[in-house]
C-alpha cells in the first residue's frame, strides 16, 4: 500500500466513517424512527436464536469494551498494574475467549438467517449483510490471535494504541503508527471502520435503542386478583 493510500485509510477514513455514522444516525432517527429492527423472526427457530442471540450479545459487549479500554488507556495509566507483555496476554486471552462465544452465537445467527427458508423471507438483504460482514470482522480478529502471540513484547500492541489514542485526539500522525503492522491487524481495523459507516442503514441503529433503563427503574408491584398483599415476587 502506498504512502498516500496508508494515510487514506487509517489517517483519514476513520474520520469520515465517524461522520457518516453520528450524521447518519441523527437523520434515520429523525425519519425513519419506526424501522430500527430487522423483520421479527422469533416465533421461527426459536432456540436457535435464544442461544445464538445469547451468545454473540455476551461476546459481542465484552469485545466493545475489552478494545476501548484496551486501546484507549493510556500507557502510563495501566502500566502502574501490568506491563504491556502482559496486557498484551489479557488481551489474547480474554478477548480469545470472548470472540470465540460471539463467533459461535454469530454463527448460529447467520446460519438461521440463510439456511432456513422462512426466517430468510423475513430478512432484508440489509439484515444478511451486517451479520456477514460482522462474521467476517470476527474471522479476523480471531486470525490476529496467532500473530499477537508472535508479538509478545507487547510492541504491536503499543502500536495499536496509539493508532487508535491519536485518532480520537485528532493528531495527523496516527497512520504512521500502523506501518509495519501484519496485514491481518490492518484489514480487522479498517473493517472495523467500515461497519461504522454501514451502521445507520442497518439494523445495528438498535443499539442507541438499548433499553438501559430498565435496570435501574423501579420495580413494580405485582398483586393477584383479591390479594390482600403484593406476590413475594416482583417484576421490573
């Protein structure tokens, strides 16, 4: 890859995905608010997709944060607990582990979504295609495991960071970070990108909907007809 390219790619794009998917997202909320879902499948395959959704949701949160504190923490901050040898370990591990349950569950989802003819009928192209390319994106980030334990000392890992810490500062540098780094990390990341930009135009825009607030609500009473008091039992 070219200079000019390189910097394209990981100095620039992130940038516009970014701005695709906040303006992107504002604008579908503003005139499309009732088409944040996928068609509804659950009466089809049921089990399938408890487990699979299961699954790949539990991963899939683990690796959202396991990569933003683990890029987004500055080196002076965490080596006062563990150096970047082992942080880079933590990573392997846990995010191994994690990937893993989300590759299974995501799977699982894909292969409900293509392989059984009713739930395909009730799926855009647009709900087929995020699931491929979030399969995808795991592939990859599972293939980067192999060569993070080439790397030990924990220097491709530094490099990650600081791609990653001086493009949320907006420093022109950050692509200078990526050079050198295996052609595995390089595509994980700029797919990583690009799901950005496909965000507003699929089904992903249900996050912003996550109904957070329902684990800090009040509980509500609930009360058999007749009964003098409230059932042992309550509901949020």
């Amino acid at each position: 890859m070219s200079d000019t390219l390189h910097t394209l790619a990981f100095g620039i794009y992130p940038y516009v995905a970014v701005a695709i998917f906040l303006l992107g997202s504002l604008i579908r909320f503003e005139r499309e608010q009732y088409s944040w879902k996928s068609g509804s499948s659950q009466l089809l395959r049921g089990r399938q997709l408890r487990i699979g959704s299961t699954f790949f949701h539990v991963g899939i949160l683990f690796l959202m944060a396991g990569h933003t504190v683990g890029l987004l923490t500055p080196h002076s901050v965490y080596e006062l607990a563990i150096t970047a040898p082992q942080k880079q370990m933590l990573a392997i591990v846990s995010g191994g582990a994690a990937g893993t349950l989300c590759f299974v569950g995501l799977t699982l989802l894909l292969h409900r979504r293509l392989f059984d003819a009713r739930v395909r009928a009730t799926s855009s192209a647009a709900d087929i295609a995020i699931l491929a390319l979030l399969w995808i994106q795991l592939v990859l980030g599972l293939l980067t495991l192999p060569f993070s334990l080439g790397h030990r000392d924990g220097h491709v890992m530094m490099q990650l960071s600081h791609w990653a810490q001086h493009i949320v500062t907006f420093q022109g540098d950050a692509a200078s970070y990526l050079r050198g780094v295996d052609p595995v990390f390089k595509a994980h990341i700029l797919l990583g990108v690009t799901l950005f930009v496909a965000f507003p135009f699929s089904r992903l825009v249900h996050i912003w909907s996550a109904p957070l607030g329902y684990v800090i609500r009040p509980y509500q009473l609930v009360r058999r007809r007749g009964a003098a008091r409230p059932i042992a039992g309550v509901v949020r």
